[in-house]
C-alpha cells in the first residue's frame, strides 16, 4: 500500500456522460481513478433519464476499481468529496426510500408544452409585469430580472411540476405526506447515509430555478409554481457537516466532507478564487463563469446569478453563461460512425484549411446561442460533393467555440471590459483545436488545467480543508498547476478568415431557428 501519513481524499464527480472517482494524496496528485459512462435511457422523444439503481451501483463499483488502482484501505481515506451534476433530480417515498420514477435530466424536454404555457400565462405576466414597474421605480436589477421571467427546460422547477402533474403514483405520495425531492447530491447523501442525512448543498439549491440567489430561500418561483416547499429539503453550506456513509457498503464510515456542484466545483478547483477571475468548463454541455466575489450580480442579458459557494459561513457569488450541447456533439460523431473516438477530431480537424463552407449548428437539447427558443433544429447546412469526414468534425468543434464567442461577448458587455486570460477544463479541453480555435477568435491567452477534471479537485480541496489535510486555501497555492498555454493568433489574414466562417455560422443558426415550428405545421 502507498502511504501517505496524513491520508487521503476520495472525490466522486457525478456527471451527465461520465462518473469518475480519484483517490487523492495530501499533494493533491490522484494516485488510482476510475472512470464509467453514465448510462442515459431515452423513452420518449426529448426525455432523458438516468436509473437510480444502475447509478448507484455504477457509483460504488468506481469507488471500489478507484481504491484498488491507488492500492489504498477504506481506512486511509479521511474525507468524501461529491460533485454532481445540476438540475437532474428524483423523487422518492418517506417510508421505504423507493423512487418513484427515474432521475430526469437536465437535458430532459417533457415539460416544454408545459412551459409554454406557464411563461405565457396571467399570473406569470403579471408578475413580469410588475417587477418591471419596481424595477423602473427602483433600478434594481434583481427586479429588472424578474420583468424578463422565462422558466426554462434545464431548471428543475418546470420538469419537477410536470412530475407533480402527470405521474400518478407522485401525486399519491404527496398527498399523504410520502414525498421526498433532491437533485443527485441530496439523494445520493441521503443513500450513503442510510437516510440519515437529508439536505442540498447551497450551490445545487440555486441551479434548480427556484431558489432564490438574492434571498436565499426557496423563493417566488415555487409559490408560482405551487411547488410545496414542504417537499424540498433543508439548504445547507458546502462544508456543512453531512454526516458518514455507513460501513455496511465499505467496512468503515468515511466522513462526507463536501457536496458541490459540477460547475462551482470546478470554479473552486481552478483556483478561481479572486473577483472577475474567469473559468470555462468544456464537459456535455459548456459552461462560462465568473467570480463575482461576496456580491450578487444580476443581470438582464440572460446572466444567470448562482452562488458558487459558502464556506466558513463566507458566500461566494457566480455568475454564469452556459450552452447546453457541447461535447455530446462529439459522442454524437463517434455514435454516428463519422469518428472511431473522441481523441482523434483534434487532428482531423487540423488535416483541413476549413471546413469547407460547412456549419453545423449545435441544438440537440433545443437551444444555441444566440437563438435561446425551443424551435431551433440541429443539423448541417452546406455540405457538397467534395465534403470529407474532417470537414464535418471540424465544423462541430468550430460549433462548440463560437458559442462559447457568444456567451464570452454577453459577458463582456455585461461586465464593460475584456479578460486578460481564461482557465479551460472538461473533457473538452483536451482537444488542441478548440483550445486554440478559442484562444484566437477570443484574442486571449487560454490556460489549460493539469488536469480535466477540475470538478474533482475542488471538492477534494475542501474536503481535505474540513479534515485537515490543508490548513487553508494557502495550503493549496503550490498544488495548482498548468498543463499548457494556448496564446491567440496574431495574423491578421487569418483571423478575419475566423471571423467571416463565424459570421456566416450565425447565418446559419439563422436558417436553422424555427425549423421545428415548421415540422410542427407540415406533420
């Protein structure tokens, strides 16, 4: 057995495509990890689902094959730190733990038809109404917010009222006060400790939609909604003390350290730490967030306001810009036979000058930047004779990073200022292409983490604060390391040839925007 005398952290990360498990020295340098697809079912179109028992099996399988790679005892092991994916969620029965249905994603679309017609309705637009009355009395953002209210699929709240509304046995459960909620950090706490522990972490809490970021309570939403709050469980901080997996599933308790989620998490673990520090997270979907410090930022340009984290009783605030389809496009090309594995489209997209005059446009989950409406269709657009497989994988990553331009440009205008530089991890960055693709169209420098999986290292981080492994965040100054520098190009030729292939993209996104509305008609 390797040994380390002051023990080691096991970090569990919850994702939508993978589940990974490391076991981390007080270097903070994983010595044995394990890594396993998460299995999504698809029962109807647009729905997307996750077995909670595969899950949790597949969880504690990764546990096992992880500690057998590091060589490592149960009994070594000081802290658990999870994190999880947002917005997915389950519920369950009070009585036997027995879920009720399967986790429902946050890439799930039943509840759009539902949706519709709550942001459409009387109450909702009087709401809208009057918070920009206040808004226009007030200048309070938090109330110009409001005025632009749309529920959207990747909030809970909307997949979680039509679970309410359509599924028979959960109604049944709530009326006789049988009903328990959580997204994947409260029900998997739940499961390891046998019940004993039943709360969400605050970052997970103020992805779901309806927990209010400015108030910190379940908020406005869920009275609009008429979500009972009874249901939902207690909101606690990141480091709240969550109690311990019972030995029954691996011979001793192991203190849970930290639940956190994926994007926050990862936040954390790129040392993002300081005011306006900037991070993407490049994993299913793409995330872009930055530090806002002790203050909330609200926004009206589609900035969503998070808290990133509480700590020591101390709040961090995040605010965030995300596209939804990102490197499941690249599963999508391997699952569609255009590529035999991921690892080979960097180099497939560098063989060619360009991508020939192809664009794909990037909406499987209904969605892209700029167009944020359910209409818009995913799909290719001018491909011809002399169009090769590089062309189409170069046009999909070129895909991915002008949405992230995008979403870089709200921000930008949001904040009144450029970036000096921006931290890069997911399982996208890996990929030389998109790094450098975004680095120049961007014009600043990219910094890729040394390693991926930054969610990992963030909870494995505060866990190891709450155990004592590290006295402090200085502890952890000399554990951060780069694996390598992106810089923008400086040709001035090539760059307007960027620009122009982008703008013609957005063209593209254009053609693409109402294709649905249009299926609808014509079936």
């Amino acid at each position: 057995m390797s040994g380390d005398s002051v023990g080691y952290i096991l970090a569990l990360d919850i994702g939508t495509t993978n589940l990974r498990c490391h076991v981390i020295n007080s270097q903070a340098k994983s010595m044995g990890s394990s890594c396993r697809k998460v299995k999504l079912y698809y029962p109807q179109p647009g729905w997307v689902e996750i077995d909670p028992d595969e899950l949790f099996s597949d969880i504690l399988n990764i546990v096992h094959q992880a500690m057998n790679d590091a060589n490592v005892a149960f009994t070594d092991i000081k802290s658990l730190g999870i994190s999880t994916q947002r917005s997915t969620f389950i519920t369950w029965k009070k009585n036997t733990g027995e879920h009720l249905h399967n986790f429902i994603t946050w890439k799930d679309l039943r509840a759009t038809d539902l949706l519709k017609d709550i942001n459409n309705s009387w109450s909702t637009t009087m709401l809208k109404w009057g918070a920009y009355l206040i808004y226009l009395l007030t200048r309070n953002k938090k109330f110009g917010m409001g005025s632009k209210l749309k529920i959207a699929n990747k909030h809970v709240s909307g997949r979680l009222l039509w679970v309410l509304t359509h599924l028979k046995n959960v109604q049944e459960a709530l009326q006789s006060n049988n009903l328990m909620f959580g997204t994947v950090e409260t029900w998997l706490i739940y499961k390891l400790t046998e019940g004993g522990t039943y709360v969400t972490d605050i970052s997970n809490a103020s992805a779901t939609g309806f927990y209010d970021p400015f108030d910190l309570n379940w908020g406005i939403i869920a009275k609009l909604l008429k979500i009972p709050t009874h249901i939902l469980p207690t909101v606690v901080s990141n480091d709240f003390d969550f109690g311990c997996v019972t030995e029954k599933l691996f011979g001793v308790p192991i203190k849970i350290g930290c639940t956190m989620a994926d994007q926050s998490s990862s936040m954390f673990g790129s040392w993002s730490f300081n005011k306006n520090d900037v991070k993407i997270t490049i994993g299913t979907g793409a995330f872009l967030d930055i530090n806002t410090s002790d203050k909330i930022h609200p926004s009206l340009n589609n900035i969503y306001p998070l808290v990133g984290w509480k700590i020591n009783n101390e709040l961090t605030y995040m605010s965030e810009v995300s596209c939804n389809d990102a490197g499941c496009l690249v599963d999508w090309l391997q699952q569609s036979g255009i590529i035999e594995n991921q690892y080979e489209t960097s180099d497939m997209a560098s063989k060619v000058e360009d991508s020939d005059g192809v664009y794909f446009i990037p909406a499987f989950s209904g969605s892209v930047p700029p167009f944020e409406n359910e209409n818009v269709a995913a799909g290719f657009i001018g491909i011809k004779p002399t169009t090769k497989r590089e062309h189409l994988v170069r046009a999909v990553l070129e895909s991915i990073v002008y949405q992230i331009i995008i979403t870089l440009n709200i921000l930008k205008k949001e904040r009144k200022g450029d970036y000096d530089s921006m931290k890069i991890d997911g399982g996208m960055s890996n990929n030389d292409f998109v790094c450098q693709l975004l680095a120049d169209l961007a014009a600043i420098p990219i910094y890729r983490m040394c390693s991926s999986d930054m969610s990992i290292m963030g909870v494995t981080y505060i866990s190891g604060l709450s155990c004592g492994i590290w006295k402090n965040k200085d502890d952890l100054k000399d554990l951060l390391k780069l694996q390598k520098q992106f810089q923008p190009v400086k040709s001035q030729d090539l760059l307007k040839k960027y620009e122009k292939n982008f703008n013609h993209w957005i063209l593209a996104v254009e053609r693409f925007k109402s294709w649905n509305k249009y299926s609808e008609v014509l079936s």
